[in-house]
C-alpha cells in the first residue's frame, strides 16, 4: 500500500503509559498537549566514532549504545492523588500506582514504563493507525505554574523503540 497522503499533527495522537505487570496498567496521559519530541533515534543505537590516524580519517565505527529520550507535557487537573489516576503518579510509581511494576522487572532497582503514541491513520484514510512505542522509559517530571498550570514528563528509552 502507498505511503499515506494526509499529514498528521496533534489532533491525531494520544500517548498512553504502561507498566510492566502481567495484563499492564495503562493509562492515555489526560490532557495532552500534543507535543510529544523523541530524539537521537538512529538506525542503530550506537555513538559513531571516526578514526583518524595524522588527520586522515582511516575508518568509522559503530561504538557505545546510545539511548533515545522522549518528552510531552500536559495541563495539570490533579497533581496527586491516592484513588485518582493522574499521570504523575503513574510515572512516579506512587499514589493509585504504588503497586505498578517496572517494565524491566519487578525487582528491578530502576523503574521504567512503555510509552506508546498512538497517531490515527484509518480515520485519514490509511491502512491503519500509527504507533511509536518506546520500551524502558526511566522517566523525570517537571512541574510549572501558569494559566495554564503544566508538567513536563522527560525520559529516557532503555528499551526497543518500535514504529508502525
């Protein structure tokens, strides 16, 4: 099938936080804003080194792995809360999701999520929707006051990156 015609933005997408139980809680981030960046992603995951010898470059190499970072914000309803279910908690691993397990295990000293953003695509006419899923994300928040009042999740992807 042909690559699809209709240019997407951010009335497509939801983002939605998994952890790593069995049959995984998920939550779709409320709220969105639709900003949602990954960068350093690469064909391979890995730092690319020239080798020189007398300013001639001899060769270039894949090295150490490189780890793709991800960040969205959304507008803060709720900052947290022991029965509600808001993302800040999610990412935290507190609140409503105390009990969530890491996705790298649940004795995992480090505790990472599954970030997917979902872009509609049938809608639009394509084959089917898009995916962006992001594996061992080891996440960090930040909070700002304003009108609106925000919070900016920021991570890190340990794990696979998947598009389709």
């Amino acid at each position: 099938m042909a690559a699809s015609t209709v240019i997407k933005n951010l009335n497509d997408g939801t983002i939605t936080l998994e952890d790593g139980t069995g049959t995984p809680v998920t939550l779709v981030v409320p709220f969105s804003t639709g900003d949602l960046n990954v960068t350093a992603l690469a064909a391979t995951q890995n730092e690319v080194t020239a080798y020189e010898t007398r300013g001639t470059l001899n060769t270039v190499r894949h090295t150490s792995r490189t780890y793709p970072t991800l960040g969205f914000s959304f507008q803060v309803a709720d900052y947290a809360d022991v029965t509600d279910f808001t993302a800040q908690d999610f990412v935290m691993f507190q609140g409503a999701y105390a009990s969530n397990v890491s996705t790298l295990g649940a004795n995992a000293e480090v505790k990472t999520i599954k970030v997917t953003l979902t872009v509609e695509g049938t809608d639009h006419g394509d084959a089917a929707d898009h995916t962006i899923v992001l594996d061992d994300v080891h996440c960090t928040m930040d909070i700002t006051e304003g009108d609106p009042n925000t919070a900016t999740i920021s991570g890190t992807v340990y794990g696979s990156v998947t598009r389709t």
